[in-house]
C-alpha cells in the first residue's frame, strides 16, 4: 500500500543500478530491501538518500555500528515510523543486538517519553548549569 | 513560566526530602535540577518520575551510562522537548561526551529524521526479513 | 518572538471587535488571552478558530466543561505545544481541576506516552477484540 | 509483523505467568491481549509495563476509570499508536463510552490539533495569567 | 480495522446524504472515499470535517488547488497520518502533481525534518530579523 | 539557552569560513543568522547541513522558491520547532508570501492536523483508488 509505484526493472537504470550495486558491496549481501526500491521512482533522490545514510551508519565513526543502529530506531519510534523501526531494530539485531539489549533500548525511550511529556507539561525553566554557553 | 508553581520549601515534606537525597546520593552531587523542584508539587507523582529515571540512567544495565544518556536526548529531540534535550545532553556531557559525538549525535538523529519523513511518505511494505516472527 | 504582527488596535476592526465581544460575553470576562490578539492578523482566520473552540468548548455537551480542557490539555502536551499546555491547563483550573488532579492527569499523559512509544516499537498485532467493526 | 516475538508458550515462565494472572484477576477477564503477550518477551519489562498500567488505569483515582481511558486514547492519537488507539477506544467502550461520547472525543482532540499547530506557527507570548506561579 | 463502524447505509440518513451529495457535486465525481463512509457514523461531526476540508481544499483561494494539497500531504507525512498521506498525495497527482514533483516535496519534507531535529538539538536564540514585530 | 557553545570567532576556521562565504554568496546578503553561527561547533556538520538545505531550497527548481519555504515551514510547524518555524516563515516573506497568504498557509496546516488526528483515531482502510501501485 505505497504512495510510490516501484519500477519493474529498477536495475535498467544505470544510477539506480549504481546505487544497488554500491548497498550490495557496502552491506556484503545480496539483499535490497524496499524501501531502496520504491525509492528508485526518482533515481537522484534514491542518490541522495543512500548518500546520507551510507555517511552515518556505513562508515567508521566514533560510535560503533550498533549504538548507531540503536539511536537510529530510538528516533524511528518516536517519529512513528513503522518501516523505519522494523529495518532499523533488525539492523541493530544484525549487528549484535541481543533481545535483552532490545528490551533495556525499549525502556530507555519509553521513559525517555514519559519524561518527555511530563516536562512538555511542566515547562519548568531550564537550569543555567545545563547551558552549553558560558 | 511553568504550568505548576513549586513548593518554596520542597524539603519540609518528608517525602520530597526522601527523594531529594536519594537523588543527591545517587548523584554524588548535591545539585537537584529544576525537574524535580517542580515535581515537588506532588510527592507521589515526584517518587514515580525519579523511580522511573533512577531505574534507567542512574543503575548498572547492559548499556553504559553515557550511551544511554545519548539515547535518552535522541528521543527527546524528536519529541521536541526542550528541558529533556537540555537536561539528558547535559548529562551525556558529564559522562564523557565529547563534542565530536555530540556532532555526530545529531547527525544520526537528524538522517533518520529524514528517512523516517520519507518513509511515512512512501509507505512500502515491510521486507519479510525484517520481522523478528518466523 | 511570535511570528505575526498583532494589529495595534485590533477592535478598530469590526470583525474583530465581534469575536472579542462574543468571547467575552461566552467567557463572562473582560481578558482576552493573547491568541486571539496575535490571530486578530487575519479577521477570517480569528473568526473560523473562534467558532472552533467555542463549538467544543463553550457549549454544552456529552463531557463536562473541565474534563474537555483536561481532554484538550493532554492533546496539546502530546503535540508540544507551548502556548495551548499553559492555556487550557489554567482553563482547567479555572473550571475547578486541583492540583492533585493536575498531577494525575499528568501521570495518564506521560505512561501513556510510555506504552504509545513501547507498541510503536513492538508493532504487535490488532487483537480482534479491539475492532469496531464485526 | 511485529519487532519482537512473542514466546510460543508465555506462561511457562513463572514471572510471565504471575503478571497474566494479575491482569486476568484486575480485569475480571480470562481475556490477556497481545501487548502483554508479546511484551512477554523480556519478563522485566513485561512486569513494569503492566505496573504502570494498572497504577494508572485500574486503581481507583480522582478520575473515573472511563474518563481515564478517553485521555489515554486522546494521546495515543496524538501519537500516532495505531494499536494503543485502538485498545484504548476499546476500553472506553467497554467502561461506557458512547457512540456520541466517542464523536465528542474525536472533536476535542481534533480542535486542539487544529489550535496547536496555529500556535505553534504564530507562538505568541504565554499571557501571564495562566501562569502557576506567583 | 478501524475504531468505528461504518453505517451499512450511510445515506439512509438525510444529514448524511446530504453531505455525500455536497461532496460528489464539489468534486465532480461519483467516488466518495472512506473517511466519509466512516466519519458517517456521526452526522453532525461528518458534517464539521466536511465543511473544514471542503472551505480549505475545494474553494478557490490564493494559494492553487495542487500546491494545496501538497501542504496537506507535507503535514500529514510529518504527523505520521497514513490515510492522509495516501489520499492527498493521490488529490495532488490528480490535480496534476508530477513524479517529479512528488520527489521533490519528499525532499523539502525530509530536509525539513532533518534541520526540524538538529534545531530542537541545539535549540539557538531566534535571531531578531525573523521576528514579525517591531 | 542553546545546547552547543558557537565558536566566538567562527569565521577563523577557513572550513566554516567557506560556508559563510557561500551562505552570503547564495543569498545575496551579508546576514548570516545564528543556525549558522551555532553549527559552526563542529564545521563537518556545518557543511553537511548547508549542502542540504542549499540543495533544497537554494537551486531553481520545479516548485517555485515561496512554495518551498512554505512547504518548509509547514513541516516545521508540524515537528513543533521553534526556530524553524521563526526561520521559514520570514524566508517565505522574504519571498513574497503576503499575510494573507500566511493566514492560508496557516488553515492548511491547522485543517490538516485536524483531520490527521481525526483519521489517526478512526484508521479507516485506505482506499484502493489512492494507492500508486497498480
């Protein structure tokens, strides 16, 4: 039930073959999941959407893959993104993520949105000692 | 410009001084942010938010204190809560954040942002590989 | 720091000084909160969001006066926003909810914020049992 | 197609079994939905969930238990929890929300929408009126 | 698996055939979608939608019909309404949206998103050139 | 009351220096406003950014510049970000949205949230005249 028709043959496309072939070759696996291919409607944004997240969770950084994996779900269920949070859950699953450390991730954004709405409630005024300026 | 006006002396009920000094002692600081301040106006609901906070940040688990932290400030920069973004980034910089990995925080939350936007856009089905069922 | 010019005299214009009348008159005072000053930019607009609120919550109905401020409050603290959570929790003061009742209505908010972001995560299925329809 | 699965037999586990029986007992009802049965997955979690649940929805409180489960709904709608929308809506049916009450609820929540988001585009200043402190 | 049931007639009742006649003859078609059959299970809050959609969508203003709908898609996408999303980006491409231009409002969506995040991150002073008042 | 500290001479980093230069270049003007300047705490998020939202919202393309920045801004309502919000709306007045068509953009936004949470609540079944795929 996508707002996007996919193409048939995504791959007849030189850009979008590219971008498949670099996600086959970045991830060691064969598998293209979908929204890579419904992506591909419009080849510069499948471009430009394999750009962004190839930056932050294909390349070294100072956070390992699966905290980066981890965070990346955490934000996907808050924003109510029911494909994000599938892919992204596996991902970290993939990457190492036991159940336990899927359940502890559960708790810390449940609470995290518990407080969330209290504090949104409350408003009480932000104390200087949390401001990053002087 | 709070929603609940704060007891002038939070510590005269015996409740409140409980939890303030088992949030003192928890912390090894004796700073008690707004937060609690506020919550004051009502020692039970008070015991349950730092219940709730003390049982996530403030306890040993298998993700360590700072990512935590930085998980925590993930989900309350997608629920736009301002005190929690300030409060948990806070907190994640006295366990060791640096701003590089604040830098890259951001980012992660900011790409998934984006991808969760799109997604909820186009809506494609979710790959059988992604769900944890058989 | 709003993002429209509130006109200086806003009941120079008479479309104006009818919904004011009107909101005083329904509100039996004399103070006319700043929304309806700021939204005074746009005579039409200030008139269609009047008749809104005051279609749900100025007249009679199923719910009584204060829990539909309560209803409205929890909506506006899920939706971050900063001027309606100060707003209609006042109106349910005003209407006779007491501090301890603010403190519960924030507990139903926040675990509620709590389990919404569990079953986000978790996606379990619809049971039967919930469906409206045979 | 959920993200977590649910254990084939839950209530093998003593701690998944206490938590079973305690709803089957609150609720006066043999019936245990799936939230509960998926959560089952982490029996910890499981625990404090239903915990927090039954203090807020199934203890008696300043807030009748219909009114209670007609919030609960107004902010899983908000957000945007497909299954809690449903199984709060459900369980302020079976409490006695009506038809009408219903079409009442979705009318608040739907104005407040309506004015959050005009206000969060104008954000006029908080009158000072509706603040709790002096 | 909707929260309400649709009535099997809808058009039995007069206040509800007169809306479905009103929304057939504003459209020019005889196709009537189905939050209208469901929102059918309540006249009078049938009939407040179908005046709200129909004053900003289908009466000529200054803004042109398909740029319309395109905001509307934008919002839904970012309020995580699947519904929505589906119908108005359809109302867009039938009123002459491009694939092309769906890409691009994705983009504008999912950039807004991300700069959305990052800003409630750093949370800077709004400079004082944005302001609308002196 | 930001979260980052921005450089006190920016401009001394020939990286951020650059952007500044493109930012001014781009825009025909010497204002540099403070998302910017903030930024700037790390210059390899600075330039990422900038790359974004010049792509977006800088180069000709097919929707004109004042529907994108309202487009832009209406998501940035929808996310509850204050600055944003501030930022979009002066950019699109900056490019010829009258107040008028402000006060419309506004009923778009507040029309569409209102019957986002209207359909979030019932989730009737999406027609299959609205899907894109055959």
């Amino acid at each position: 039930m996508a707002t996007v028709k996919p193409p048939a043959d995504p791959e007849a496309d030189p850009r979008v073959k590219a971008v498949f072939d670099d996600i086959r070759e970045t991830r060691g696996s064969d598998f293209v999941n979908n929204v890579w291919r419904y992506l591909a409607f419009d080849p510069a944004l499948l471009e430009e959407v394999w750009r962004d997240v190839k930056a932050v969770l294909a390349i070294p950084s100072l956070i390992d893959p699966k905290t980066k994996e981890m965070i990346y779900a955490a934000v996907s269920i808050a924003n109510a993104c029911d494909y994000c949070t599938h892919s992204h859950l596996a991902s970290a699953r993939a990457k190492g993520m036991t159940a336990a450390e899927q359940a502890e991730l559960l708790r810390i954004v449940a609470t995290a949105a518990k407080t969330n709405h209290i504090l949104n409630a409350i408003r009480p005024p932000i104390d200087a000692a949390f401001l990053a300026e002087d």
